[in-house]
C-alpha cells in the first residue's frame, strides 16, 4: 500500500479522517454511503463545521430521468398552470430501466390526481331531452324519482306523448289525419300547408277508407251525381270557350289588317314601280291604251313621300290592294289620262291598310306638288281645294270640269279620292289640283323630285 503524501499528514483539515478515513466506512455500506455524501462538492460542509444532513429528493444527476413534458404542460381555458408534483422524498435507483418505470408511474399518478379530463359533450336531439338512465324502479339520480317508460317514435325514435291534443289536419279539414307522425308528415308534403277544398275531400276519403263501409249501389250513384257538373256550370264554361275563341280571331285579324296588309302590299307595289322602270329603261314603248290591272305612271307627292304606281282600273284585288293607285278608266266613271290636252284625269286609293297611300292627302295644303310620272314626261299638278266628306255616289267630282271645285272652265285637272272616316269607307275624301307643268323626261326631273 502507498504511503500517504505528507500533505495530507499535515492537512490542517485532520489528515485522512478528513477524507472519511477507514474509520468513516463504519461497515460494508459505510463506503456508498461516503460516496452519497460528496456526491455533491456544494453541499460539502466547511472544515470545522458540523455535517447537517439534507433529505434526499433524488439520485445523482446521471441518474435523474424527466419525462418530456412533465408537470409542464398548459391546459386551454386555465388562467393559473398546474400544481407541480410533490417533492420525491425517495432516493432514485440508479438503473436508467427502474427510472424510467418509476417515472412513468409518477406521470400516470400526476395526470390521475392533478390533470383535468375534457370531454366532447354528447350531442343532444333538438326535439326531445335525452333520456334518463334506469338503474332502481323509483329512485333515480339526486333522489328524483324516475318517469314511467314512454312508447318510442317510429320516425325519430325519440320519446313523444301518446295522447296529444291536437294533430295536424289536411286543408283545414275537421278530421284529423290517421297514423303516426310519419303519416302526417308524408300527408303534408302532399297537400301543402294550406290546401283546397278538393284536397280536403280526398284527406276525408282516405281517412275515412278504413273506418267506413262500404256505399250502397243507390248512394253510390247518388254520390256520382253529384261530382257531376251542372248544365249551368257547363253551359259557362262553353260560352268563356268560345269568347275567348273569339277574341283570339278578332286580334289575329286586326294584326293582320293593320300590320300584315301593309308589309305585303308594299312588297307589291314596290315590284311593280321597278318593272315598270325597268321597261321605261329598255326603251319598252306602251301601247297607248292599258288592260286593268295593268301599270303605267308612276304617282308621287313629296310633302307626304308617297311613291305608287298607277294602273288601270279601280279594281279592288287587282289594284288597290295591291297597295298601288288606280284610274278611273272604265264605265260612266271614265276620265281623261294625264297627256289630254284637255281632262280630268282621276285616281283611287285606300286610307288605311294595304298600303295606304292616300292615308295623309286630308294634309295636303294649296300650293302642294302632286307629280305623275310616265315614259315620256312628267307631269307637275299644284293642290287647289279639298272636299272634306261627300257620298260615295257623288261621282260628279270626276267631270271634266269638276263640281265642287274650284275650277270654272275646261282645263287639266287631277282629282284624288279616297274613304273617310278612317278604317271607314261609308263617305269620300276629294283633293283636286291642276297642271302647271309638262315636262319631257329628257329634261330630267322637275324641281319638285330634284329636291
């Protein structure tokens, strides 16, 4: 054995006994337990002072084993953190295993005792409280005493009073609806909240199906009579059928006069102004005397830009129909065409519908241009007077020297005419006017089209 140095021998603080010599083992475990005492330098007393022993909270450093987390954690809704755990006043094992095992039953020991437990509160029916459990006949949880069992909902399995005192009915019917609440529900998604009076027969019916006997033949047909319309009900119902029968036919036909006609009849006479220029342009000469239906001139007033061609004939469906302007050529009623040296020349034409070319002549005021056009010349009128209203049968306003008019003596003279009132043809409307020019087409155009 090595001798001890000398300074130990000299150490003022006692020589080996101060280091816990071989006296301080004091038996087999006398050396741990000297080893357990310095484990720490700090808590090593001063030489000269007494050794106060210090209870021991835990094991050596290396030995310490902390759970992650422990008495650490932060738990939501708390305003203060969470107790620690009490002081271990046990000694710790050394082996890391024993640590580790004894830490994890402290943990489970903490979070049994210390940690709050949060559950996710159970989801309660909107319509009914949730159910009691039954555990004694008669008592139940703080000494209340327990509800008798209610039957279960087929539907919503929840519990509902057997005997309720009202129930939905079907259309304000006073016969409440039979089955369950599953029945009635299915009734009212078929008839509405609020249904009629055929809805609340039919709930009747239905309801009373299984509840009633059956009818007698004799009741049976009475109650077939008197699901059948009466003559009266029918006799109306074929009356409103046919007025509105009527009034569907009566707008289709003024649609037609008033839009349709025109749009057609413009159609018409446009045709007929073109080919008629078309052959004025080909040098097509006319043969001086025209078949009815059959264009010639051609008719323009500029202060009511009007443009129709003229034909022969007063004709209805042949002439003024057709949206063009006709000339009295045939009959008693013939007057003179507009190349006479001397003459009446007269034409026709509708105020409303099919064209309507003479709708506006009430507007034509003296000193207005009336021009007819023909192959060769153009000829210029001038508007004198106007008869406001005459009977159709006043053909007098066609003489060469017109009656009515202001006209005194023989001249070239044109005279329109027309029905009045309008949409009426029960009087005439007469414009007359008199030449003031004759002007060859090789001249061009007079100075009332020019501008």
């Amino acid at each position: 054995m090595t001798a001890l140095r000398p300074e130990r021998d000299s150490s003022p603080y006692g020589g080996e006994a101060a280091y816990g010599g071989a006296d301080a083992f004091e038996g087999a475990r006398g050396f741990e337990a000297a080893v357990d005492r310095l484990a720490d330098p700090l808590t090593d007393p001063l030489p000269g002072q007494p050794r106060t022993e210090q209870p021991v909270t835990a094991g050596r450093q290396e030995d310490w084993y902390e759970p992650e987390g422990y008495a650490r954690d932060w738990y939501p809704g708390q305003d203060q953190p969470q107790p620690q755990p009490p002081a271990q006043t046990q000694p710790q094992p050394r082996h890391a295993a024993q640590a580790q095992a004894q830490a994890q039953a402290q943990q489970q020991s903490y979070e049994e005792t210390y940690a709050p437990s949060y559950e996710e509160p159970a989801a309660v029916p909107y319509e009914q409280p949730a159910a009691v459990p039954y555990e004694d006949p008669g008592t139940a949880p703080y000494g209340q005493p327990v509800a008798p069992a209610l039957p279960l909902d087929d539907e919503t399995v929840a519990l509902r009073i057997p005997d309720a005192p009202e129930k939905p009915r079907i259309g304000g019917s006073a016969t409440p609806v039979p089955g369950g609440r599953a029945a009635r529900r299915k009734a009212a998604r078929r008839h509405g909240r609020h249904g009629g009076a055929q809805e609340a027969s039919e709930g009747l019916e239905a309801a009373e199906k299984g509840t009633e006997a059956p009818l007698s033949r004799l009741e049976a047909r009475r109650a077939a009579r008197a699901r059948k319309p009466s003559a009266g009900v029918v006799a109306s119902r074929v009356i409103g059928e046919v007025f509105i029968t009527t009034g569907v036919l009566m707008l289709l036909f003024v649609t037609y006069q008033l839009w349709w006609s025109n749009v057609r009849a413009h159609q018409q006479a446009g045709s007929a102004a073109h080919h008629l220029q078309e052959d004025w342009a080909k040098g097509k000469r006319n043969p001086g005397t025209f078949s009815p239906g059959q264009g010639f001139a051609i008719l323009h007033i500029p202060e009511l830009d009007v443009v129709a061609p003229i034909a022969e004939g007063i004709s209805k469906t042949k002439v003024l129909d057709r949206g063009m302007v006709g000339h009295y050529g045939e009959g008693d009623t013939k007057t003179a065409m507009p190349d006479a040296k001397s003459g009446n020349f007269g034409l026709a034409g509708h105020r409303n519908t099919h064209g309507e070319p003479f709708r506006y002549i009430n507007r034509l005021k003296p000193g207005d241009e009336i021009v007819v056009e023909t192959q060769d010349d153009y000829y210029v009128y001038e508007m004198t007077s106007i008869l406001p209203v005459t009977p159709p049968s006043n053909t007098s306003v066609l003489d060469p020297i017109p009656r009515g008019s202001t006209f005194t003596k023989p001249g070239r003279y044109i005279t329109l005419t027309t029905c009045t009132p309008e949409f009426t043809s029960k009087y005439r409307m007469i414009v007359w006017g008199k030449m003031v020019e004759d002007r060859p087409r090789s001249k061009g155009k007079p100075d009332a089209l020019v501008g």
